[in-house]
C-alpha cells in the first residue's frame, strides 16, 4: 500500500512538472523572405503597455492566478521588445522589406497590449498600432489586434497559446507589409 502512495505521488510529481523545460521564450514561426528586391526600412518597437499590464517590466507577459485568485506575476525568458524586433523585422522581410538603421522610410510599432490573465480560463489580449513614417509623416497606419483564449491544464498549455499568439501577429504584420497601400507608401525613396 505504502509503495502504491509512493508511485502515486511520484507520478503526479512527474505530471506536474512535464513541460517545464525552463522559462517561456517569445518567438514566432519562421517566415519566408520575399524574393523580390528589399526595401530599407528602420525599425522602431515601443513597448507602451499600461504599467499595471506589463509597461515598464519588458519581460513581464501576464498573471497567473492559484485555486483563491491571488495572482503573481508572469515574466517570459526573453524581453517583449526583443521578440517584436524579431517577428517584424521578419515579416517585413516576407513583405520584401529589409531592416536599416538610418533608412528615411521608419516603421514603428507601438505594443499598448500584449498581456496574459484569467482565472479557469486564460486569454492573451494583443493591440498593436503599426505605423509607416516618411518625411515625418505617418502615410499610413494599420492595427493589430488578436486574442487567444486557452484552459490552463498542463504548463505546455502557456507555451502553445502564446507561440499562436506571435505567430498570429506575424500573419498580420504580413498582410499589412504586402498590402498595396504599404507598397505605395514605402515605394523606394
């Protein structure tokens, strides 16, 4: 009997620590560049969440809450900015784009939202206001915004609904990058 307890509770140690492979990383499915010539752009990513949802803490990405709603914090293994640097310089280079420094056309992307909570269930809310600069002039502006619904039951569940997450604003970034009025807004200078 004594031995049965113990495999039990072996068990349910071993369950309860599957897929805590180390701290959630941020990152996007790989996108395929353009093959068409790339267009300099600069990039410039601005982290202008609220303080209460995780503006000023860059690797700050949600709550988790325990069975009585008390919640801590929950910080990704790598920075918000970083992993938005990545994704949009990759989907500008899906859309035929290449990331300069110093180039007179400026892309900026403004994350106001990119934050997890929940209870029972969780949902990862996003908004991100992507604006295209040139001469100082925004020529033109697109949104994203995504939310990703998901039951927390196993730890690999936190890392799924947040690779959908990116890899949802990679798909949108890349509709807004080859979209016509971003061709003709970032037609070479």
């Amino acid at each position: 009997m004594t031995r049965r307890i113990g495999l039990l509770l072996i068990a349910v140690l071993v369950l309860s620590t599957a897929g805590c492979g180390g701290p959630l990383m941020l990152k996007h499915s790989p996108l395929t560049a353009s093959a068409q010539a790339a267009t300099p752009v600069a990039l410039v990513i601005k982290d202008a969440r609220a303080q209460e949802f995780g503006g000023g803490n860059d690797l700050a990405i949600g709550r988790l809450r325990n069975l009585g709603g008390a919640s801590k914090p929950f910080n990704a293994g790598n920075s918000v900015t970083g992993a938005f640097k990545a994704l949009f310089t990759d989907a500008l280079a899906a859309g035929g784009f290449q990331v300069v420094d110093g180039s007179p056309v400026q892309i900026e992307v403004d994350i106001s939202t990119f934050f997890m909570d929940g209870y029972v269930g969780y949902k990862i809310d996003s908004k991100i206001d992507v604006r295209v600069v040139s001469g100082g002039a925004v020529v033109h502006q697109a949104p994203i915004a995504e939310v990703v619904a998901f039951t927390y039951n196993v730890p690999g569940d936190l890392p799924e609904a947040f690779d959908q997450m990116m890899d949802k604003i990679a798909q949108d970034a890349v509709a807004i990058f080859n979209s016509a009025e971003v061709r003709t807004a970032i037609a070479p200078q």
